[in-house]
C-alpha cells in the first residue's frame, strides 16, 4: 500500500476491522515486497527493544499492543510521523533481522519514560519471549543503557551514571574495565563487574546493530505496526459519516430544486 493509504487506514481507525483474509493479504504482499526491500537504520529513535524472532510472538502480549496489520520494513520505518487515532498509538516490529525483531517507536507515550516502566517492559518481554534487550543511547542527554533479561528477570544491565552503573556478572564478549591495557589499579578504580562498552557496541554483540543494517544483513518475514489500545478505529465513525454526508444531501436537493419547472 502507499503510504498515503496506510496513513488512512490509521487515521480512519479501519485496522480493528481486518479479517483473516484481509490480514493474510496484507502479509503476503508485504512478504513479497520485503523480499526486495534493503533494511536500514531510517528510523529517528534512540531507544528500543530487541527479541528472538522464533519466540516473538509473545511481544504484542507483553506489552499490551493490539490489531497488528502487516506492513513492509519502509513503511514501519516511519511510525513516528503515522497519524493515529486518539489513544492508539503505532508500534513497529521490524521484520526478522539476522534472527531477531526490533521493537520501537512511540514508545514514550506506549510504555513510558520512567525508569521502572522501561525496565519492567524488557523484563515482560523476556518473560514472554524467553529473552529480550533493551538499548538506550542519548548523547545529547547523557543517557547510555543496554540491558539483557531472561525469563523475567535482568541478566546484565550497564546504565550510565546510575549507581551501581553495572548490574549483574559479565557475559562472555565483554572486556572488563580492569583488563583494559590503560587501566592503572594504583591510580583507577573499577567495580569487579564493570565492562567497557555502551549500548551501541553491545547491541551489535547481543543481536543486531540498526547503524549496520545493509544488503547483507539476514531479512526474513515482513515488518508489523500494532496498537497501542484495541477497538478504537471504529469509534465515532457513524457521526462522522453522517456529518459527512449533510453537503452531497444538500447538494443533491439543490440540483433537484433546479431541475423542476418554474411554477410560478
């Protein structure tokens, strides 16, 4: 679909109306369209979420989103500038990326930006999915978190300025602090735990790095925009056909007005 029409059947509220059919035909064109698409890093978000693409399924449970509808990875791209109706944000699932689904977008007003709402969001995630990370980088704000949960509960967790900054025993891929060759132990300090890098080096070695994206990354399925509240599309569409509806009546009553003969 273009992307006008897809604006529409936001703005209109029609994707709560989508049968199996409908949903269906929608991911078969958007398979086939993928199948050409080249993935890349378009879309303006600094925060997002990362899961299993065979388990990620239990995504849209986890985090209460509805009346997905398939779309290509192009027209997800550009979830932050969809319209929508009111209350019923669009989040985007990437397609299948070298094994793993993204999830971003709108995640500010979907989930929320307190600490304990971005946590406990990957923590549903992994509970749901078996595993999840969370990523986080505003330079700007001096904001830098990456987070790994299994099973509910998180595994390793760097955030940047928090205290303590690391949480959790070191995965295997990381170069701890006190082993960096400019460590010095008699002028540094270092917790026995700390690693060396941030969320965007370690994305790239926990699932998939969005800057890297390219012709040779590993694209499978198509992309889903899902809600962030169910059965709102149709609300209020009545009234407004109606209103809708009042200038052709008028205008219709004025052509047949002209059309009679002069009685007079």
């Amino acid at each position: 679909m273009t992307k006008n029409r897809l604006a529409l059947l936001l703005e209109a509220g029609f994707t709560d109306r989508l049968d199996a059919g409908d949903t269906a035909l929608l991911a078969r064109r958007a398979t086939l369209k993928s199948r050409y698409e080249t993935p890349s890093w378009r879309f303006p978000t600094n925060w997002w979420y990362a899961v299993p693409g065979e388990s990620y399924e239990g995504l849209f449970p986890a985090l209460n989103l509805h009346d997905r509808f398939p779309v290509t990875f192009g027209e997800g791209a550009d979830v932050a500038d969809l319209p929508s109706r009111p209350g019923a944000l669009p989040v985007c699932v990437t397609p299948e990326l070298d094994g793993w689904r993204l999830i971003f977008g709108n995640l500010r007003e979907v989930i929320g930006l307190s600490w304990d709402a971005m946590t406990g969001a990957v923590e549903r995630l992994s509970a749901h999915c078996g595993e999840a990370h969370m990523f986080l980088e505003d330079i700007a704000g001096g904001s830098d978190v990456w987070i790994v949960a299994e099973q509910g509960s998180i595994r390793r967790r760097y955030a940047q300025e928090s205290s303590p900054e690391w949480v959790g025993d070191p995965l295997p891929w990381e170069e701890l602090a006190v082993d960096d060759e400019d460590f010095d132990p008699e002028f540094d300090e270092a917790e026995p735990n700390e690693g060396t890098v941030g969320a965007t080096t370690a994305c790239a070695y926990l699932s998939v790095d969005p800057t890297d994206l390219g012709p040779d990354t590993d694209l499978r399925g198509h992309a889903w925009l899902a809600l962030s509240a169910p059965d709102v599309g149709h609300e209020g569409l009545a009234a407004l056909a109606r209103i809708a509806a009042v200038p052709l009546d008028y205008s219709a009553q004025q052509a047949d007005s002209s059309a009679r003969p002069d009685s007079r």
